[in-house]
C-alpha cells in the first residue's frame, strides 16, 4: 500500500521563504541571463547581490521561534535563521570581490553567479535540515556547484587540477558521511534527526548507532577540512581562482557549522560522551598541523588555506563542549571566521591584476608606502585572524576557549592558547613586509584596483575593528539561538 501524496500547505511553504525565494529567483535570474549581453553582464550581478539582500531579509523576519515544515523534513529556528542570514551576506560579499577579478580575466560569466546562487540554496536547505534527506540534499546541492565554480577557469591547468581533487575526495567524503547515515538508519529505521535523537537516548551505546556516528562524523571533518581530512584544502584554495576562493573558503564553513550541529546535536546528541572526545582530538591535530604548516609557505593563499585548518580547530573547541554555551561560541567562531576569511582574500583580489596575482607575502611588501591606508586595512585583517586585541578574531577566540575551559576541557583550552600564539607567527609575518620592507619595485599605487572594490574592502576590514568593540550583540543573538 502506497502513502498517499499530500500537497504541501501553507503552513508547510511559508518558513521556507527564504528556500523559495532564492530558488524562484535564480531560475528567473537564468533566464534574464539569456538576454543579457557581454557587455552588460552587472546587470545579472547586482541583480545576484539584490537577491541575497531580500533573502537575508526574509531569514530575519520570521514568525515565531520554531516551525517544522514537511513532517519535520525542514526545521526553522533561530539557529538556521543567523546562519542564513550571514551565509547570504558574505556571498554577497563575495560577488562584490569576484567583479572586478573576473570580469580582468573573461571569467565573469552569467553562470558564476547562478553557481553561487544554487550553491547558497544548498547552505540554506543544509543550516534547516531535520531529516538525513534534507541534509543529503543541500550537501550535494551546494558541493557541486562549488566543485564547478572550481574548475569555471577551463584555461588554466592548476584550477582543473584542483576541481578533480575537489571532486574526488568529496565524492569520498560524502560517500562516508552516506555510508554513516545508513547506519544510523538501520540502528533507529527512521531519517528523522527527531527520532534518532529519542532512539539514541533510549538504546545509548548501540553499536550500530556508533559506527553511524563515527562515519557521519569524518564526513562532516571532510567538509570542513578538519585535521586529518585536510588534504584537499589547500590544493583547491591555491588553485582556484582568488575571486572564487573568496566565496568557497567563507560561506561553506558556516554550512558545515550547520550541518554539524544539525547531526551531531539534533541527532546524535545523547551521544555525546562519545563523540566529544574525538571533536576534541580532531581540533587538536587541526590546531597542530594547520599552524605548523601554515608557518612554512611563503606562498600567500596556501598560508590562508592552512590557517583555515588551525580555524576549524578552534571552531571545534566549541563544539567539543556540547552544551548549548559551547555551541553558541562555535557559531560565533563560525560567523566571525567568515567575515575575517572574507577580508582575507579580498585583500589578494584587491592588489591583483590581469598577469600578476599577489598570492605571495613578498607581494605585499611595502604596502605602507605605496598606499598606507589599504596597508592599515589589510593589518587590521591579519590582526584579526592572529587574535590581537581588541579585533572580532580575539573574541572569537576567547569564546571557544571558555567554552572548552567551562566543559571541563582545560587541557583543550591550553592547546588552544598555545597554538593560537604560534599561529600569531605568520599572520605578523604579513604586517611586518608591509611595514618594514622595502616596496618591490616602483609600483604605482593599487593602478587596478577600481573604486568600488576598494570601499568593499575597506568596509569589511573596518568591520573587524567596530565588531571587536562592539561583539557583544553577536554574541548574545548566537547565545539567544540556542538558549545559552
């Protein structure tokens, strides 16, 4: 006997406003394309960036603290409503960087817009899932579509490269992470995270059950790019063109965040003593390996790449803690590592040019004397990542590690405030060329770098500063999300 199929309601479509929105609007946004010359292609972006504004917009406005939709398929909460309201505004972010880096090599195209869009829809439906399907669903919507943004510059062999590796090993990653699902099916027989949360309170330590929670949980340190599930990071953020690597190494990690917590929280949850100490163990080999190698490249976005390793496993800090304070400080890390990582690679798009990529330190040399104020900028992003006060980096940090303090993880906390020294290191490194060096050759000052590009910058950078002084609000939204 066939279940009989139900049309959906309102009450089921309405808090996927934000889902529909943006998916009407992309594929509307494909069409327009169609008719739109070379020649007048902003016209498709700002319509791309205005897309993310009403989106942002509707992730904020909804009724209520909490609405399943689709017998619990979908979950609407405060939790999914910040991350989507970020997701949406760092890609915009990144739309703005890419612009002018894309369109100086004949690479801005409609169909880099439409990959971001349909890449965010993936985040989007990820950050809300509250079934196995619905988590499958936006993985593999927003993983193809970066693995195509990848691979969008056909001439060039190290970004084709990097798309296979990318696709490779994410293939392998969400093969495990599927593989962990079908387990936790067969423990429980049921996809919803809902049931396998009240499963896993009442059967504990089913065998099953924890194989299930062991595969979904290297699945989710693949997509991060979680110590020792690392290895495709950096070869993809260096050969990926930087206008691209600005979004694929921001937004997604706020999706995994998402997905993280969606999984191991909402269904693995009564779990927890037995998945903490291997988030903890993964945040320290992050901590260790990401910082240490990270000290070794003098190449600019590999030095990024690793760090973002060292990244996660301070985000990890705070997930290890499994409690609502530590959650809440690791969406914090999450949205703050975002906005950094953002300023981060825009300050690589901002002094490229058609033949020359400032991807190396030594390209930053300098800076102070060629433009003092974009040397301050890019000081105030470094500052930031490296967690010198007063800068977001430092809160951000200071957060997960009273998180893991407060979980009785001290040993945790002292891994971290060691490694978060050493990785202060080469984030210095960066503003000591720039200030100290000498300039390499008579530059004239950022010749490419068009007006716009420079205030979207300077914003973002700026930004880093006004929201170390004022985190508070943040921090307070991330607790409010999960009752902290």
């Amino acid at each position: 006997m066939t279940t009989p199929i139900t049309m959906p309601t309102v009450a089921d479509l309405l808090p996927m406003a934000p889902e529909l929105f943006l998916a009407t609007a992309a594929f509307a946004l494909l069409v327009v394309d169609l008719f739109v010359p070379q020649q007048r292609r902003a016209i498709t972006h700002y319509l791309a960036v205005a897309i993310f504004a009403v989106t942002a917009w509707l992730a904020l406005t909804v009724q209520g603290d909490l609405a399943v939709a689709f017998g619990g398929m979908y979950v609407r909460d405060l939790v999914g409503d910040v991350l989507k309201a970020v997701v949406c505004v760092v890609s915009a972010l990144a739309l703005l960087y890419a612009k002018p880096y894309l369109d100086d090599r004949g690479l801005f195209k409609g169909e880099f817009h439409l990959l971001v869009l349909f890449s965010v829809l993936g985040m989007l439906l990820l950050v809300s899932a509250g079934n196995l399907l619905t988590v499958y669903l936006g993985l593999e919507l927003m993983a193809l579509s970066t693995y195509a943004l990848v691979a969008m510059d056909r001439e060039s062999p190290r970004a084709s490269e990097a798309a296979m590796k990318y696709f490779v090993l994410g293939a392998l990653a969400s093969g495990m992470l599927l593989y962990g699902m079908s387990m936790l099916y067969g423990a429980t027989g049921s996809l919803d995270l809902a049931a396998i949360y009240a499963a896993a309170a009442a059967q504990g330590d089913h065998q099953l059950m924890l194989f299930g929670v062991v595969f979904v949980l290297t699945g989710v340190a693949f997509k991060f790019g979680a110590a020792p599930f690392h290895m495709w990071l950096p070869d993809v953020y260096h050969g990926a063109p930087t206008g691209i690597t600005v979004f694929i190494g921001s937004a997604p990690k706020l999706a995994a965040f998402g997905m993280a917590y969606r999984l191991l929280e909402a269904g693995a949850g009564p779990l927890a003593a037995y998945w903490q100490d291997a988030v903890a163990w993964l945040a320290v080999l992050s901590l260790v390996i990401g910082n240490l190698l990270a000290l070794a490249q003098p190449n600019l976005k590999r030095m990024l790449a690793y760090s973002t390793v060292s990244h996660v496993g301070f985000l990890f800090l705070g997930l290890a803690a499994a409690d609502p304070a530590g959650y809440a400080a690791a969406m914090f890390y999450a949205v703050s590592y975002a906005v950094m990582s953002t300023a981060a690679w825009g300050a690589i798009v901002l002094l490229s040019r058609k033949g020359f990529e400032a991807e190396h330190v030594d390209d930053f040399r300098g800076l102070n004397a060629r433009s003092p104020w974009h040397a301050w900028m890019v000081m105030f992003v470094m500052a930031s990542l490296a967690g010198v006060p007063p800068f977001l980096g430092f809160w951000a940090k200071l957060a997960v590690l009273r998180a893991a303090v407060g979980a009785d993880m001290l040993w945790l906390a002292v891994v971290g405030v060691v490694f978060a020294v050493v990785g202060a290191f080469y984030y210095l490194r960066v503003i000591k060329v720039m200030f100290f060096d000498e300039p390499a050759g008579g530059a004239p000052v950022l010749p490419h770098a068009d007006r716009p590009l420079r205030a979207v910058f300077s914003v973002n950078a700026f930004a880093l500063l006004v929201l170390g002084i004022g985190w508070s609000p943040l921090m307070a939204w991330c607790q409010r999300a999960f009752g902290a």
